[in-house]
C-alpha cells in the first residue's frame, strides 16, 4: 500500500526558510465528473510550498470543484468521478489504496460559510485531534489548542471564553476558529473555498492578513470571486473559464502580477479588468 510520504511537520519547519518553487501538489490531466458531466477539464497545475494560489473565474467555471479534487472531497457526492492524477509529493492521491481520511488530514479545508461545531471553543479547535486518535496529556492539548489560536490570531479574543460556544463568536472570529481547527492537525496544505465571502471587509482584512502570515508555515489554495482579494494575497494565480463545448478549463496560469498586468490570453485580461464575469 503506497503511504503518503513523511514530511517535516509544521513545528519543525518554522524556523527553516521557504523552499522557492517547491511543487507540493501537482494536477496531471485532471478531469472531474458529476454523472456524465464534465465538470473540470484536463487541468495541469503545480502547486508551489508556502505559497498562496487563487483561483479565480466566473461562477460555474469549476474552481470549487477543482479546489475539492485536491483533497478528495468530492468522493462525497453522488455520482462524482475522476480521471487523471493529483499528485502529493509524487503520490497519487487517487490511487484506491490511499486512505482519503489520511489525504484530508494532510491537506485540510476551510469552507465558505464558517462551520463551527455546536461545541466549546476549546473543543472545536481539539475536535481533529481527539478524532484522531488523541494520546497525550491535556496539558499537551491544552498547548496545541492555545497555538493553533494564536497561529489563527484569534487567541487573545478568546482566551478567556474557551468554554463558551463556537457559534457564540461573531462571523469574522467564526471563520479563524475554523482556521484554527484546521491548523490544530497540523495539516500541510490549506484549502480555502471563498472564505471571505460571508465576512464583511473589516473581517475580510483579518483573514487576508492571517492567510499572508499563514504561508510562512503552509501551502494555500484559495476559490475567490473578489479580483482585489486574489491580487493582494496570492503568490500566483490559475484563471479558469467555462465554454459552450468544454466545462472547467484551464485558460493560465503565472505569477499572481502577470495574470493582473501582462496576461498572455485575451480572455485574462477580459475578465480581470471586469469586462466580463
């Protein structure tokens, strides 16, 4: 059975430097369908380490559906299959003998609507761990737990409420406490699904600014609708369009300022000064 290879966890990585254009995940031909639909459409993409990736185009061009591919997280729908590859660090995510659950502790999710659990603060963020198996001491849990809120910028809100309920918190403290609870497993890509889209600014900035700090110990994809947002966070950026005769393409991808100042196809330019989408 092919394991997901080891690498160094976030605790012993924070003091190394960022390797430049490490691929860490990697799509080869990917193809998703929802029944006969061909919802994404032979999409190549590298994925580089402690780097943000938007991916940005019209509504129903694909790019959740491309986003959850990563992770496998389309295996929960009904009818949803894949063709081609996405490779983490040289392994196939869908090869039928890796374990999907590894997969998404590995490369975690944080969705557009903040979801916290109707639990404590506290158990919301340790919720990961104790479902994976949790062995230490509470002393140790208690470490991880107040870490992953700080690494989330959100412990010195909530320090003292730990006991009170997640879904007690207001919209913008919501989503970091699902960032937190994302980060407390220690996963090594961040998948974000408009994770703004339900905030207004001043808890948009917030997150802009924790997904930016973010990256020094993590890879980030992120789905977004918002061009200013995909301009001032992303490193680079894939853009997608969806034609008449073919769903979910891949139109380009480059550096995040090259798609905003010097794209190569008409159709980037078209859509990122707004003349359509």
């Amino acid at each position: 059975m092919p394991t997901l290879v080891r690498v160094t966890t976030k605790r012993e990585a924070e003091s190394a430097q960022p390797v430049e254009r490490e691929v860490v995940l990697e799509t080869r031909n990917l193809s998703v369908y929802y029944g006969n639909f061909k919802a994404i459409h032979e999409v190549s993409l590298p994925i580089y380490r402690n780097h943000i990736t938007a991916l940005i185009g019209p509504s129903g061009c694909g790019k959740s559906t491309l986003l959850r591919a990563l992770n496998r997280m389309n295996d929960i729908i009904p009818g949803a299959h894949t063709e081609g590859e996405v490779l983490f660090h040289g392994v196939n995510l869908y090869d039928p003998r890796v374990d999907p659950v590894v997969v998404r502790r590995r490369i975690g999710m944080v969705f557009q609507k903040p979801t916290p659990f109707p639990k404590s603060i506290y158990e919301n963020v340790a919720f990961g761990l104790r479902v994976n198996g949790w062995r230490g001491t509470k002393s140790q849990l208690d470490d991880i737990v107040e870490k992953a809120l700080r690494d989330a910028a959100l412990w010195d809100e909530v320090k003292d409420k730990l006991k009170q309920p997640g879904t007690a918190l207001s919209g913008g403290q919501q989503q970091r406490l699902c960032i937190a609870r994302a980060i407390a497993v220690e996963p090594e890509v961040i998948l974000m699904d408009e994770p703004c889209s339900a905030l207004d600014p001043i808890a948009t900035l917030k997150i802009e600014d924790l997904m930016v700090e973010l990256k020094k110990n993590y890879t980030i994809v992120i789905v977004t609708h918002n061009m200013q947002q995909a301009a001032r966070v992303s490193d680079y950026t894939a853009m997608m369009l969806m034609r008449p005769d073919r769903a979910g393409e891949l139109v380009e991808f480059d550096r995040t300022e090259v798609i905003f100042t010097n794209p190569k196809d008409k159709r980037t330019e078209d859509y990122v000064s707004g003349r359509f989408g």
